[in-house]
C-alpha cells in the first residue's frame, strides 16, 4: 500500500503479542519492509485504539479522526478503503 499510494498515504504496521526478534522475522518472512513497524509490545497503542486482535487497521485522517477496522481486508478491501478516504 505504502508503495502504490506514496506520500498521499502513511503506513505504520504496529505488531503486539510478540517480542522484536519474532517480530522481525515476520516483516523479514512476509517481505513486508516497505514500510516503518513499531513493536508495541505494552499493547500501548493496541488500547488506544481498542483493537484487540489482529489483524485489525486504523485508519487516521488528517483531521485526526478515527476509523478502526477488524479483520482481514485483503490487498482489494483494503485498496477500495484506502481509495474511499483519499476521495473525502
């Protein structure tokens, strides 16, 4: 996503339930470093935004408001969602 949509969109992917070397092997196995990763292994982020399992999205517009999806998305949903908030 990162790399189809450049700077009209940042993507942080935040890894919880793990500690950094699994998490590192996951973005390094799934070839998923084009974009930055945080481990929020308190969960800090995770209860801000009331996720609780994974995968689950946040998407945050300009003007600071908050949509959070749960659930896998897949590359189309999550192309078509991206898209529809771009488009507001």
């Amino acid at each position: 996503m990162q790399a189809k949509y450049g700077e009209d969109v940042r993507v942080i992917g935040v890894a919880g339930r793990d500690e950094l070397e699994p998490i590192q092997d996951f973005i390094s196995n799934l070839d998923v470093g084009g974009f930055s990763h945080v481990a929020d292994e308190e969960l800090v982020v995770w209860k801000e935004y009331g996720i609780r399992s994974q995968p689950a999205f946040a998407f945050i517009n300009d003007d600071g408001t908050v949509e959070v999806q749960g659930g896998s998305m897949g590359v189309d949903g999550l192309s078509e969602r991206i898209d529809a908030l771009l488009a507001r």
